[in-house]
C-alpha cells in the first residue's frame, strides 16, 4: 500500500476583482509538475493542521500572511510513489505583497505568481494538479 502524503492548498481570491485567483508557477525542476500554473500549496508537517499550514505556506512560499477561511473542497489522487489528499482552503492576505521565489531553499519555491482566472489553470488539472481540479470544481469550470 502507497504511503498517504497530505496537503493542503490555498485559494487566495483577488479582494477587488473575486473573479481571478492568486496562482503560482511550480519549478522547471519540479518532480511531478514543472512550469505547472496552479495554487501555493503546502505538505502538512507532523503535528501541523490544515489552517497552520496555510499560514506556512504563505509566509514560506509566498512572503505574506494568510487569514484562513472555509475549506471549499477536498480530494485526492494516486501518484506514482503515494496517495495525494488535498483540502482546498479559502485564505485572504492580511500582510505583505506576494513574492516569489522566497528565501528558504528547505522548500518547493514557485518560479512566478499573478492574478488569474480559474480556467487558466485547466492545463495544469489536465497534467495531474490536484490543486486545479479543486478549484475548477469549485468554480464550475470543471465537472
């Protein structure tokens, strides 16, 4: 049986336009996904919780501070060497501006972020992104 890694992702609605979503470009070296456009997601550490990582993930990937809000789905999906679970968590930014890549080498840094609409990250839910299947779920531009 394939070990389960847990993860959690963040939609991260833009406050004056709520119709385009904060998203991150994975790295060229990134194992499953690389130059993938999807959502700042997080592995959850041993005794961290879904809304602790959120708010790592901000702080480590992206540079700013998360208010965590409601989770808006859940899923998972079998990789190659483990199951992915995944929670998609509403989070709004209460500090900072968004900046990529962060300093800390000990996790995936993203390559580039923007605004953009849910559906511009189709390509990535086609190729495997959990994150993106989620959040197209969500917003109905996936069935």
């Amino acid at each position: 049986m394939k070990p389960v890694k847990r993860s959690v992702s963040c939609a991260i609605f833009r406050p004056e336009q709520p119709a385009q979503v904060l998203a991150v470009q994975r790295p060229a070296d990134d194992e499953d996904l690389p130059d993938a456009w999807g959502l700042p997601a997080a592995s959850l550490r041993p005794g961290e919780d879904w809304t602790d990582a959120v708010r790592r993930a901000g702080r480590e990937k992206l540079g700013v501070e998360l208010d965590v809000g409601a989770e808006l789905r859940r899923g998972s999906l079998e990789r190659a060497a483990y199951t992915l679970e995944m929670r998609l968590l509403q989070a709004s930014i209460l500090a900072g501006e968004p900046g990529v890549p962060q300093p800390d080498p000990a996790v995936t840094q993203y390559a580039a972020w923007k605004w953009a609409a849910p559906a511009e990250l189709a390509p990535a839910a086609a190729r495997g992104s959990l994150c993106s299947r989620l959040l197209l779920e969500y917003t109905g531009d996936i069935e």
